[in-house]
C-alpha cells in the first residue's frame, strides 16, 4: 500500500521525504489557504520534494471552469493529479481531463455508488473520507471494504484505485491496509503516531541499561 502525506506545508512534507516513507502528497483548498502562501508557489516546491502524484484540488464548481483550472493546474508539474469533487460537474471534468491523458482524484466519495461513478468515469483515484463518516456514526472502514468487493468484481475493466482520505489514526491505516486499498493518505501527525508503541519505548530502555553497564563502546 502506498502511503501518501495529506498536507500543504512544504517543511513538514519535506522532512518526511527524507525518510523515505512518502510515496506521494495530496492538498486541498484547506491546506493550501493555511500556507498563507502563493498556490502555485507552493505546489511547484512540493512537486520539487515528490517525485511521486501531487493532488491539486480545483475551486470551480461548474464544469468549464473544472476543465479550465484542471488544465493549468496540471501544467505546473508532470506529478500533479487534479483534484475534483465527487459532483455531476466534478464527474463530467474528469472524464474529459482522462480523455486528455490528465490524472484525477475524485475527492469527497461517502457512499459505494458514488465511487462506481468516479470508475465509470475512469478516475485514477477516488478518495473516500473515512473519518468524516465515523464522524456521523457511520463506519468509514466498512465502506472501503464494500468499494474494494465492487472493484474487485470488475477488475478487468476498473482502473481506478481506492485512496483511503480523511484519516485520524494509525487504527485508520492498519484497516486500510488489511482491507487491501491501493493508497492511504497520511496527515504527518498520524505518520508519526504509527512509529511508537509503548513496549518499543521500554525495551529500548531495558537494552540501552543493560549496555551501558558493560561499559562497552561500539566506536
């Protein structure tokens, strides 16, 4: 499974590059305004970091203006994915940006029909929001199960794959993985909750005690 960083802040994203753990970044609207920065400034120093997929989310809701902002969205970087929203509109731009070779994560997917139209449509990703539905009772994790059996029936012909958004917890990730998604994208806060684990802390402890009592030194 491939594990992309949900985020906007060129510093963080670039810290976790080195780590070599990043396989590719998503934004939104959101994340760029909190940069207080240029747009585009700001994607072309992310695609600079990345050399895997970008996602660039377009503002227009209708769809000329989609298409239009797709278009020089994706002129910024050979990395960018554009990013459009789970619409009628949204559904009509990414078909004519696929036909145009031009990558596109539909975004903002709550129900298993919803992500059968973004395939129909042959969408290179569709984003379902897993927290957000837990958020309202409903079983994020359950959904990404069911959208997986659908593609999986079809896997001759969809093409699409399914990147698990809106995560809260490593929980969120494990699941993912187990349920078989092609990618899960990763606020760097939950990247970093997924490295620590209370009995790794104490052995670590236990082991550098037990060491130091030799009086050893590796150098």
């Amino acid at each position: 499974m491939k594990f992309f960083i949900d985020s906007a802040n060129v510093k963080e994203i670039s810290e976790l590059v080195s780590t070599g753990l990043v396989d590719g970044v998503t934004t939104n609207p959101s994340l760029i305004a909190q940069t207080e920065r240029p747009l585009q400034a700001v994607l072309s120093e992310i695609c600079d970091l990345v050399e895997g997929p970008v996602s660039a989310e377009v503002t227009a809701t209708e769809t000329n203006d989609m298409l239009k902002e797709g278009r020089h969205l994706s002129k910024i970087a050979q990395n960018i994915v554009v990013k459009v929203p789970l619409t009628w509109d949204g559904l009509k731009a990414c078909r004519m940006l696929r036909q145009e070779k031009t990558k596109v994560n539909v975004t903002l997917c709550f129900s298993a029909v919803q992500a059968l139209l973004a395939a129909k449509v042959d969408a290179t990703y569709v984003s379902p929001f897993v927290g957000r539905l837990d958020d309202i009772g409903q079983s994020g994790m359950d959904l990404i199960r069911v959208i997986i059996e659908i593609f999986g029936q079809y896997s001759e012909s969809i093409n699409t794959q399914v990147l698990v958004a809106s995560v809260r917890s490593p929980h969120h990730v494990a699941k993912a993985a187990s349920l078989g998604a092609d990618v899960v994208t990763i606020p760097g806060k939950v990247l970093r909750q997924m490295v620590q684990h209370p009995l790794t802390d104490k052995g670590l402890d236990a082991f550098l005690r037990d060491w130091h009592k030799t009086g050893q030194s590796i150098l």
